[in-house]
C-alpha cells in the first residue's frame, strides 16, 4: 500500500467538497466570505468550513502536496493534469436540488 501513488483526482460533490466553484456561479450558496475560512491558511476561499475540507484531506492522504484547484482555476492555470475539483454547494441528483436557496 506504500507504493501506491495517485497521479490524479477529480473530486464531485456538494459543499462537503466545493472550494470555492460555487464563487463565480450565480447562486446564494456561497461561503467566500467570513466567517468561512476562519482557521485556513489563504481565507476565505469559498470553502464551507473554517479550515481544511473533505477534498483538501483526502488529497493530503492521497499524497498530494497541494490542493486540488477548482474548476476555474485549473482551466485557467491549464493545470488539469494533477486534477480537477468539480464540486458544487447544493449540488444534487434531482432537479430541485438547491433549488430553495438558488438565485437562479
């Protein structure tokens, strides 16, 4: 199991996951503010918690040495190689998902 090695990630999920994709989506289910990022090292990033989130451990555990950027970011950055954080505050599998805090 040491010898393993995970070369890329791509990370789906609600708030639990989302660093900061939901920033420049046109939705309430923002959290790129305080008191959101309270005790993480860069802020307020759009990470529902006051720290580290559920993305940002497992890739540590995966042995990353950063964390997995957002969307944006790595499309921007063209950094897609190492991974991709799709996640999504308020994402869902039925259509009204989101739907009672959705500006949109």
């Amino acid at each position: 199991m040491e010898n393993l090695k995970c070369h890329v990630t791509l990370f789906f999920g609600d708030s639990l996951f989302d660093n900061g994709n939901n920033n420049n989506l046109s939705t309430l289910a923002k959290a790129n503010y305080a008191p959101y990022g309270v005790d993480f090292s860069d802020g307020s990033t759009g990470r529902f918690s006051n720290g580290n989130n559920t993305a940002d451990v497992i890739a540590k555990l995966l042995g990353f040495d950063d964390y997995i950027p957002t969307f944006n970011t790595a499309i921007a950055t063209n950094n897609t190689l190492r991974g991709v954080n799709y996640a999504s505050a308020s994402a869902g599998i039925r259509n009204e998902s989101g739907r009672l805090i959705d500006s949109g």
